[in-house]
C-alpha cells in the first residue's frame, strides 16, 4: 500500500492533477507550513521524545527549505496572510524546543529566512515532558508489565481503554484516542497508567528553548507567538481555563519579546467556534490552525501544513521533490485516499 501510494505522488506530480489540487484546495492563498523539533541525529539525544513524528533531521530541515526557497517567496507570517498570494510562503514551527536554536536557526540566519516559533510558555527553558510524551512513555512501560498482570489492571477501567490493557496498541493510535475523550476519561487513564507505572523521569538535559535563546532569535528576523501554558486541547477546557492558558501565554510572549500583540497557535489545531472567539477577545493578532479546517479561512483560523519526514520523504528519509510538491498542495493522507478512490485505484472498502 505504501509503495501505490508513493506510485500514485509520483503519478500526481508529474501529472496536471497537482495544480489543480492546489488551486481547489489552497484555493490561492500563501502557503504558511510548520515544524516541530529539528534535530542533530549525531549530536542530539532525542530519546525522551515518545512522538517520533515531531522531529525532523537538521539535513533534511536544509533541503526543505531550499526547495520553498526555489518555489516561493518566504516572508513572515504576518505579511504572509496580508499578501493573499499563493506565491508567498511562510515558515512557523509549534511548542518551542530548543532545536530551532540549536538547529534550525542558523540555517533560517543564513538563508536569510524569517520564521514564527509558537511557545509552550509554561515550558520554557525546561526539560519537562509534554502529556503526550508522558502517554507514550507510560505506554512503553505498560507493555513491559506481565501481561497476566496487565489484563487483570485492565478489568477495573472503562471500555475506552481496556484494549491498552489486553493488545499492543500503537502510540500514535493511543494518543489520538486521549485527545478526543472526555475529561473523566481522560483523568481515569492517567491515574491508572501512574499506579501502575509511575511517570517518566525529565529528559537528561532542556528540551525548550531559554529566554536567552529567545531573545538571540529575535534580533535576526524570529518573531514568537503563543501556543497555550500547558499544549492542552483546547476543546478540552472550561471556560475559565481556556481564558487562562490564552492569556498567560501571551503575557508571558510579550514579556520575553517586548512586543505588544502576537499570534497564536491552536495546539494540535484543535478548535470549535468557542475557542476563536476566545482567542479572538483575548486581543491576539490571529491564530493559525492546522489542516484540520481548512474550510475555516478567516485571520483567527490560518491554515498551515505541517512537513515532516513522512511528508516530505514520501517514507524513504531522503527529501522528496515529489512527495514535498504534493503536501505543499494540501495532500494529506485522507485527501490522497478520496482521490485514490475518485481515480479507482482503491476500492472503497481498502485500508489506508
Ligand atoms: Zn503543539
């Protein structure tokens, strides 16, 4: 299935589907992408990280950026959304790890690129895990418990979760199902996952960036917005706690940076018509999104597409100039399948 589709990007790049992909569903707006963590494989320990799709290799961070260089003219993000041009590009990366600095930034510097970097504010400077990190490496450890143990845990918890306890369940799979359950859900899986296998220890040095580190970007064309304290779901608080993280995220980005506005960043992307709105009279400039609306376009819901390995590597690890076209156009995997299916490739019962 892997290789037909990597078949089929090749078919749509060297074909005239691509563009007209690209005009319905960027629909001719800029192209605004982002990263997470950039990584060094040589130098950096990255072992803390349960989400191996956040980190990208610096050298392939170098390539990716050549080819939008080739393609686009990449400006910041603000006069990105201005231009309403889909010849414009912006570059952004979410939660703030330390690898912009240490990685990516001198690349942007040198390549005179501006970005955007969305901070976790409550993590700043640390070397504490996120919560997803903290499921993955719970998970990780469960799977080492005697199953005989395990499925006997299992017994006590609701049916969202027994699977985990009695199957090998896949991280990622895990994670999607913890963002989408509700708050007693949620509250009862991370108090069984700490009885029985306690939480992680923090990673063996920072993983965010400093307010030194910061303030350095800053002087060479790096702006910061705010994405939340503590990277929760947005859906997932009470009104009060949303107003919470929106605004202490933001007065801790304009304290760092001296700037009196800034943008935000949904985490995970995830927002309804409430969270806009709140984000919107919390006073930000905007809000970028993910991909997951791209229907909403207005200033407090900027789509963006993320490029990492399997996006830009069609799955090999080396850059891609296809595989690459073909996300840059808004091609990801449920879109690719529906046009597998429009062409006939795929019957409709296939798994992706
Ligand atoms: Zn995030």
């Amino acid at each position: 299935m892997k290789s037909l589709k990597r078949f089929v990007k090749q078919v749509i790049y060297y074909s005239g589907v691509l563009l007209m992909w690209r005009s319905s569903l960027r629909n001719g707006r800029p192209l605004i992408v982002y990263f997470h963590e950039i990584f060094e494989p040589r130098n950096d320990d990255v072992s803390w990280c349960g989400t191996r799709s956040l980190l990208m290799p610096v050298d392939l961070f170098r390539k990716i950026l050549s080819h939008l260089s080739l393609h686009y003219r990449i400006v910041d993000l603000e006069e990105a959304v201005r231009s309403g041009s889909s010849k414009v590009a912006a570059v952004t990366f979410d939660d703030g790890y330390r690898g912009v600095y240490r990685n990516a930034f001198p690349i942007l510097n040198e390549m005179r690129i501006p970005a955007t970097v969305f901070l976790t504010t409550g993590y700043l400077g640390s070397s504490n895990l996120l919560w997803w990190d903290v499921l993955a490496w719970q998970l990780e450890k469960l799977m080492n418990v005697p199953r005989g143990h395990r499925v006997k845990m299992g017994q006590a918890v609701s049916g969202t979760w027994r699977s985990l306890f009695t199957e090998n369940p896949r991280t990622d799979a895990m994670i999607e199902s913890y963002k989408w359950a509700s708050t007693t859900e949620r509250e009862e899986l991370s108090a069984i996952l700490k009885d029985l296998v306690g939480v992680p220890p923090s990673a063996g040095e920072r993983i965010y960036l400093s307010g030194a580190e910061i303030s350095e970007m800053q002087t060479a064309n790096i702006s910061f917005g705010a994405h939340s304290r503590t990277h929760p779901i947005m859906t997932w608080l009470d009104p009060k706690q949303l107003t919470d993280e929106l605004l202490d995220s933001m007065a801790a980005v304009k304290m760092l940076t001296g700037a009196d506005k800034c943008w935000f960043s949904y985490p995970d992307g995830m927002f309804t018509e409430r969270e806009l709105r709140a984000v919107q009279a919390a006073g930000y400039i905007g809000a970028v999104q993910t991909f997951r609306r791209p229907e909403v376009t207005n200033q407090f819901a900027v789509p963006r597409i993320v490029l990492n390995v399997r996006s830009t590597s069609g799955g090999s690890g080396r850059f891609s100039r296809a595989a690459t076209t073909v996300t840059l156009a808004g091609m990801n995997g449920t879109r690719l399948r529906s046009l597998l299916h429009s062409l006939g490739t795929l019957s409709p019962t296939s798994k992706p």
